[in-house]
C-alpha cells in the first residue's frame, strides 16, 4: 500500500487566513470596522471556552464568564481612568483575570458535577 500523501490541514489554513486578515484589516478599515471585529474575535474566543468545558470535559462551569467579566471590567477601567489603549490594557487584563482564576478556582479543583457550577 501507497503511504497517504500529507495534507495540510484545515485549522492550519483558517488560521493562516485569519491571520493575513488581521494584519490587513487596521490598513484599510475604519474604526467602527475594526471594534466589529475585535467584538467578533474575543465573544468567539468566550464561546470556544464553553465548547471546551461544557463540549469535551462534559462539565457545567460557568466560572470561565465570571473571568472573562473580570478581564473585561479591568480592561474598561484602565481605558476610562488612565487613558490607556486597548492594547496597552490587554496584558494587565490578561494577567489580572488569570491571577484571580487562580485564586478563585483553587479551592473548587475537587468539586465535580452541580457543584462545579
């Protein structure tokens, strides 16, 4: 039997196309444009966490939208109050709802069915 050729593969291509549209996508959109987008990109980011916790694991969390919601109120505070950009506050959100993961998700490491929830 022939050895089947390698094929490259599909996540593999998306990825690259997505990635060549965000690089041209600041170059020749609007503002408006480029906020539709970057809601787009981080509600698909929230959803591809519930298919891994509710679709793979089978688990009921809800614990990931709390932490999204910690990443998302750090961001607006640091936008209204310090006059930073949204690329500016991305690491400190980043690190500030994973700290706080941590911390609130320690001690829940052992619960499992409703009580995860």
């Amino acid at each position: 039997m022939r050895a089947p050729v390698p094929m490259p593969a599909r996540p593999t291509i998306v990825t690259v196309g997505l990635l060549a549209l965000a690089i041209a996508l600041p170059a020749f959109s609007s503002n408006y444009v480029i906020d539709v987008a970057l809601t787009i990109v981080t509600y698909s980011i929230l959803g591809l966490g519930l298919n891994i916790v509710v679709g793979y694991a089978g688990l009921l969390d809800l614990g990931y939208a709390a932490f999204f919601a910690i990443g998302a109120y750090s961001t607006a505070l640091l936008e209204t109050l310090l006059g930073f950009s949204f690329w500016e506050t991305l690491p400190f959100s980043v690190a500030f709802a994973g700290v706080s993961g941590v911390v609130i998700g320690y001690p829940t490491l052992r619960l499992r069915s409703d009580y995860l929830a």
